[in-house]
C-alpha cells in the first residue's frame, strides 16, 4: 500500500512539473522583431525578452547611413514617457541600447531617433510589453 501511495505521488509530482513548464512557457513574451521605414531610414527593432525593466534592444538599419541611434518610449493610453537611452554602435549599421525603457506591463510606442549623413528621422513602431 505505501510502495503504490509513493507511485502515485511521484507520478503526481512529475505531472505537476510538466503542467507548470508548459503554462511558464506559453506565457513568456515572444521576441519582438518589428520593422519601420522612414524617408530617410530603415530600422529594424529586436527585443529577446519583452518585459517591464532593464531590456536589451538591438536595432539594425537596413537603409541610411545612421551615426547615432536613441530610444525611448511612451504609453499614451497612461500619460507615461521613458527619458531617451543612445544606442551603442557594435558594427555599421547595428546599434544596442540597454536601459529602463518600459516601467510596466501594456501597449508601448518605441521612438527611434537616427541620425546621420542622411539627417535626423524619427521612426515609431508599436509594441506589447508582458511580464
């Protein structure tokens, strides 16, 4: 009797660990990958773990000579705003900035300001923010 209670409380603890996987990792944030053009310049915006926090974002541009790349965000629907973060240049044409740019959870507006040979440009793209 107690070698079959321990059978099933393994087994019940081996489905329990699965259920909780399956449930983490269908509610984790998909990586964001959003591309915007501008007149001047093309941007595309990649963030691995989109949450409320410090987030690495990485920006390639495709079109335009960028010299310089800023973020910051804001979520209108709250009267929020982020202070502008530069980017790093790791190789022409692909910049990384790490900072604070979404204190919480919704529907976020990412400016991205470029400047270049080009002129400056300010691009926007549109973005979910989960925990």
């Amino acid at each position: 009797m107690i070698k079959r209670w321990h059978a099933v409380a393994a087994a019940a603890l081996v489905i329990a660990a699965v259920a909780l996987y399956v449930v983490s990792r269908s509610t984790a944030a998909e990586p964001v990958n959003l591309t915007t053009t501008g007149s001047r310049y093309t941007a595309t915006v990649l963030i691995a773990d989109p949450a409320p926090g410090q987030v690495t974002v990485e920006i390639k541009v495709s079109k335009g000579d960028a010299d310089t790349v800023a973020l910051s965000a804001v979520m209108a629907e709250m009267g929020h705003s982020t202070p502008e973060i530069s980017a790093t240049m790791r190789e022409p044409g692909r910049f990384v900035a790490v900072g604070e740019l979404f204190p919480m959870s919704g529907v976020w507006e990412l400016s991205i300001r470029l400047d270049g040979p080009a002129g400056e440009e300010q691009l926007a793209v549109k973005t979910l923010i989960t925990e």
